[in-house]
C-alpha cells in the first residue's frame, strides 16, 4: 500500500533527525551549537512529523481502520496511537521554550536534557510500535475489508520546507544514537502496553482469529 510506504520513510527520516535532535542538546550542553538551530527542530517536528505525517496517519489511516475496517476508535492501538500522538506533542512544546534559550541556569540545562531524551524516546518507541504492528496490522485488515490504496497528499510548502530543514539538520548534527532507548518490535514494547491498550490480540482479534492460534496451538 502506497500509502503505507510513504509513511515509513516518513518514519526513517523522522528517526534520523531524532538522533540530530540529541546531537544538538549534546553541543548545547556543552556551550556549542547554534541556539537558533533549536527553532529549525521546532519546524520539523512540529510541521513535518505533526502536521504532515501525523496528520495523515489519523485523517487517513486511522479514520479507514475505523470507517472501513470497523476497528474500535475509542480503545486499542488507533486509541492508543493517537494519544501518544498528543502526549509527544505536549512534550515537544515543553521543549520549545529551551532549545533555543541561554541554558542560564543549570535548571534550564537539565530540564533540556530530560525533555530531549523522554521525547526522543517516546517518538522512538512509537515508531516502533506503529513500523511493527500497527501497518502491517492495519493494511491486512483493510484488504480484508477490500482496501488496497488509501489518498495521501502532498505537502504543503511549509511541510516542504520543514521536510528540507530535516535533511540540512542531519549534516550540520550527525545523529547521535542512544544505547538507553527503549527500541523494537510489537506490542510489549509499546509504551500504551497494558495502560491504554490491551495489545494487538485482545483488541482486534475476531473470534476466528482466536479459535485459528489454539487450533494450531494444539496442533504444535
């Protein structure tokens, strides 16, 4: 699915600038780095990964799993997903104020530091859950419901812009990886896991799909 694609080199990028994002509090932290580079994060995560990507994923994907699939809106992954999608944006507005401030105080360093790693981690590990279970998921349940393709758009020139800032970001701050991040695939690694969702099997599974694994359950 054409849409499906698109989104996860959406995902690639946005994962890569994750890891400039990092890179940059590190030279901050450290009196290097441009203070006025923090805005130009501000308009990728914000523009390209929010209002771009995002916005595709609930307007498109999300609304088809629940209007075509008839997947539940209100419990399970599309809940669980778009929750996250608005827990990480309320965590990118808590970093707003400091990634192009002074860092005056040691307060200001520190805060900086936590936001950028729970951001980052929290983006990380959803990109994660939605690479591995929420698509692959998803676009089987749609072609069971006799969707192959869903609409996309394209970007605006804004969502243009941030996309390009994005990639002149990766040169100016190469990414710097992070061995504590929680990564991998399904729904154990899922940060809603057990909170606002249940898991893959326990919200979407039909019956059938249930009497199918314990026959072959058995039948091991």
């Amino acid at each position: 699915m054409q849409l499906l694609d698109d989104l996860r080199r959406e995902h690639d990028l946005i994962d890569q600038v994750l890891g400039s994002l990092r890179a940059f509090v590190t030279a901050r932290l450290a009196g290097q780095g441009d203070p006025a580079d923090g805005a130009r994060f501000l308009a990728f995560f914000r523009d390209f990964a929010g209002t771009f990507h995002h916005d595709k994923e609930e307007a498109v994907l999300f609304r088809a799993l629940v209007e075509k699939a008839e997947l539940p809106a209100d419990r399970g992954p599309v809940a669980a997903i778009t929750g996250e999608h608005q827990r990480m944006a309320g965590l990118l507005e808590a970093l707003a104020g400091l990634l192009g401030s002074p860092l005056a105080t040691e307060t200001d360093r520190a805060r900086l530091q936590e936001l950028a790693v729970a951001y980052s981690h929290a983006l990380w590990r959803h990109i994660d859950a939605e690479n591995s279970v929420l698509f692959p998921e998803g676009e089987e349940r749609l072609r069971r419901a006799h969707v192959r393709e869903l609409p996309s758009r394209p970007m605006t020139d804004a969502e243009h812009a941030a996309r390009e800032t994005g990639l002149a970001l990766l040169t100016a701050y190469p990414p710097q990886p992070d061995p504590q991040a929680p990564r991998g695939d399904g729904c154990v690694n899922c940060a809603s896991f057990g909170t606002t969702c249940e898991g893959l099997e326990a919200e979407w599974w039909t019956d059938l799909e249930w009497e199918d694994h314990w026959d072959r359950m058995q039948s091991d």
